[in-house]
C-alpha cells in the first residue's frame, strides 16, 4: 500500500519535511510505535485531522503526522517553519484554542526516539495488563 503525504498546495508554502521523517515515510514497513501511529499510513485521516486542526485552530500553521490510538494527541511540524528541521509540537486536538498545546520537542529525531521509549513502557505495560 502506498504512503500518502499532504500535496504542495495543502502545505504551507515553503514547507519542507524533515529528512529523517522522508526516509521512514519511504520505507515499506511502517515503524510500530503503538500507541502511536503515522497518518500517511491513510491518506483519509491525514487530511482529515489537517482539515480538522486548521479548523480548529486556525491561527496555527499545524502539519500533522502522528497520532496516539490513547487521547486525542497529535504530533504536528511547526508550518511555518521553512528549514527543513521543524519544531514537533504536542496538541490535544478538540481542547479548547489556547488550551491545546501539550508542549514540543525541538525536532522529529527527538520526537522518534521519546515516541520508541514510550512505546516500549506501553507495550511493557500491556504485557502485564495480559497477565491478569
């Protein structure tokens, strides 16, 4: 199945995805990283939660590209970022505009390594959830 990214005229202009970010996206396999998941694996809910987030907080240049199956949480770049290395930020999608942000790291590498050791605390935790 193909991955889907978000079209030139849905990005901000000048936008440039990071290039750590590109080479995951362009594997085949898809990284498990439950409770976390990447939304170019369904072109639907990619423009969706875009959809979503610019109606929601639409003084906000948000690119999605991850969410947790957990809450509400989305990872987004920072659209207005033009270096090719954009903030990641943590928004609670539906809170309330000004209440949404739930902090940021400064990049996607960052973001990829917290989200591979909070997958391995929360498949960890299933694991025992199992044995009861």
């Amino acid at each position: 199945m193909a991955h889907y990214l978000y079209s030139k005229e849905e990005l901000p202009e000048g936008f440039k995805y990071p290039l750590s970010f590109l080479k995951i996206f362009s594997k085949q396999e898809v990284i498990d990283l439950e409770p976390w998941w990447f939304l170019y694996e369904f072109e639907n809910f990619a423009k969706q939660w875009l959809f979503e987030l610019k109606k929601q907080y639409p003084t906000r240049k948000l690119i999605p590209f991850a969410k947790a199956s957990n809450t509400d949480d989305i990872v987004c770049f920072d659209g207005s970022d033009k270096s090719g290395n954009p903030t990641v930020y943590f928004v609670h999608a539906f809170a309330s505009s000004g209440w949404e942000n739930r902090g940021s790291v400064c990049d996607f590498d960052e973001w990829l390594k917290q989200a591979k050791e909070e997958s391995a605390q929360f498949k960890a935790e299933q694991a025992e959830l199992d044995k009861i």
